[in-house]
C-alpha cells in the first residue's frame, strides 16, 4: 500500500510538471521571444546644444599701408614679421627728379621773393608821393596792381614748392602704429603708384578673427557673445576658444547653399595660430548645469513600433511590471532644452530611474 502510493506521487508529479510545461509552450506560441531591451540610468548633469561650422583665422585689426607717391621703390628697409614701430621708416621712392625739381623751384621762389620785396617797397614809395599830390590816381593804381600781381605770382610758386615737398615727404612710407610686417608689396627698383598697397601691418598676433559661416536654417539662434570652440590641423590635440563678435546679415550664396559669416574673436598668446588656417568649430548655443537629463535615443525609441504611434515627449521607464511583453511603463514627461546627446526633463523622472533606449525585436515562434 506505501509503495503505490509512492508511485501515485511520482506520476502526479510527472504530470504536473508536463502540464506546466506544455502550458510555458502554448503561451509563447506566437508572441516575440529573445527581445532585447538596452535602459540608461536617468542621471543629472551638463545639457548642451551646439552648431558644427567651418570657417578661416585672420589677424585682427590689420593696417593696409598706401602709397602716397608716384615713382620707383629705391630701397624696402623692413622684412617680414618683423617688429616695428610708430613713424618708423619700410620704404623709400626714389626722389633723384624730384630734388632737382625742388632746389629749381626754391631758387624761382627765392627771386619771386625778391621780386614781392622791391614792389612792396615801390607801392610804400608812390603811396607817400600821392600824398604829397606828387603823382596821380593812375600812378598809385599802376603800383598797386604790380605789387598785386608779383604777390599773386609768390604765393603761386610758394604752393608748387609746398607741393614738391610734400611729394618728397611721401616717399617715405612709414609705419603708422607699432606692430609687426604681415606682408609686403612693394619691391625694390619696382614702379609704385598712389594709393597702390605696400605693406600690410598688423598690432599684435596675440588677437585673431575667425569668420566662420553659418548655414541659413541655424542663423537664427546664433547671437553676439556666444562661446565658440574651434581646432586646426596644424595641431588636432588642441582647442581653442572664442565668442561671437559680429553676425552679418549679407548672406553668401555658393553653389545653391546660403550661408551667413559671422566674425569670433579669439586670443593667440601663445602665437600657434596662423592667418588662413582653416577651423572647425562648434558654437555654444545654450548649456544647463545640473538638470535631470536622458539620453535624446529615450525619447525616440518605440518597442510598440507598428502597433501604436506613441504621444510626443514619451519614454519608457523600466518597470518590475510588464506592459505586454514590455518590462517598462510609458511615462508622459515635460521637456527643456534639447541638446546635442541629452535631453532636459523638467517632471516625472528622477536620478537613478532608468530609461529605454533601444529595443531590438526577436523572430517569433511557431507553436508547432
């Protein structure tokens, strides 16, 4: 009697455990198996939003220095880089003509000189004998006339002879601020015209302009004062930084693309950056501190892809509950700024709650 009811026992749970298994097989026939679920952690800090430009350095606040003379460049003094200073002299124009021009008419003033001198002193002369009634209205007018007219000649030769100085004057090309040669146009025994450039100068090295350019569709939240970090070839490990200065509204068309330049000043105290160096940089255009944020992948995943359209800002938080086959909750969250990897979240989460940030479907049974 005890030994079948041993037996009874191993048979009952035989069948109970054939049961329990044939009721796990039916119960997966046709739904999902091998899901793979990915969750992040709900953490607080840094949230950012930035813009990715390129754009090309220069210095900053370069002087174009003109000719002021026709003639031949008879010596450059200065070379390149070079250090120079207020009134210094870079250049001289040959002047050979223009001297002997010069001592032609200081020697034609100096007898227009004498000339003025003895029709001063005969107009002093006849104007004491009218008074005298010695000589007539037409005798002082004559004198007169002629000490006009000698005058009007003195002061003509006086301009051209001021004139003849100045040009000699302006074949020296000088420096008008301290600063260092950027670059140099003119060349000895070369012709030089007005107004044509010959020396670019620059203050200092220690400042540059980056003129970066901004594609039309993010113009609009660029501003003044914005932070703008930025790296060159010539040196990949390093960063640099900067702010916004200007935003132009001329907008620049090339091949069908609009772009707007905007002009970031930057410091080069260590001198590694070079006029025409070209940059990649990011512009800073809003950041938080520590503010709830999630990963922007939580925000865009659907585990329910193809069965429901899920609401705008939704996430799934990770649940001991199960919605479906889903070990997560949808949660209804409010937004603020979205950055460029994170997102803030303003309500319903919390540091440490973890959220869903990418969902892998598995292939489905048969239950065959």
């Amino acid at each position: 009697m005890q030994k079948m009811t041993k037996k009874k026992v191993i048979v009952v749970g035989a069948v109970v455990i054939a049961i329990l298994l044939v009721f796990t097989i039916i119960r997966s026939c046709g739904k999902n198996s091998g899901d793979k679920f990915e969750f992040q952690d709900v953490t607080v800090g840094k949230v950012e939003k930035t813009i990715s430009v390129t754009g090309i350095l220069d210095v900053s606040g370069k002087k174009t220095i003109l000719s002021k003379a026709n003639g031949v460049v008879a010596e450059v003094k200065v070379d390149f880089n070079q250090e120079v200073r207020k009134g210094q002299v870079l250049a001289e124009i040959d002047t050979v003509d223009l001297n002997q021009m010069l001592k032609k008419m200081g020697a034609q003033l100096e007898s227009a000189k004498l000339e003025l001198a003895i029709a001063e002193e005969d107009l002093e002369a006849k104007k004491s004998m009218f008074k005298d009634n010695l000589i007539s209205d037409k005798g002082l007018e004559r004198a007169q006339f002629n000490y006009k007219s000698v005058l009007l000649k003195y002061r003509q030769f006086m301009v051209d002879y001021e004139n003849a100085r100045t040009q000699k004057a302006n074949a020296r090309i000088v420096s008008p601020i301290d600063g260092i040669v950027l670059n140099i146009s003119a060349t000895e025994g070369a012709p030089i015209g007005i107004n044509t450039p010959a020396f670019v100068i620059v203050p200092s090295l220690k400042k540059m302009n980056l003129t970066i350019s901004v594609d039309e569709s993010d113009i609009g939240i660029v501003r003044k004062g914005q932070g703008v970090v930025f790296s060159v070839s010539a040196f990949p490990e390093k960063t640099f930084n900067g702010k916004i200065e200007k935003v132009r509204i001329n907008p620049v068309v090339k091949g069908g693309l609009v772009t707007y330049d905007s002009t970031v000043v930057c410091d080069n105290d260590e001198q590694l950056l070079k006029p025409g160096m070209t940059a990649t940089a990011t512009i800073e255009i809003s950041r938080l501190e520590k503010v709830i944020r999630v990963p922007n992948q939580a925000l865009l995943v659907n585990p329910l892809e193809g069965q429901e359209e899920l609401e705008k800002n939704t996430v799934w938080r990770k649940s001991g509950k199960l919605t479906g086959t889903i070990p997560a909750e949808r949660v209804k969250v409010e937004v603020g700024l979205r950055g460029d990897t994170f997102t803030e979240i303003k309500k319903n989460l919390k540091k440490g709650d973890k959220v869903l940030i990418k969902y892998i479907r598995g292939t489905k049974t048969s239950g065959k």
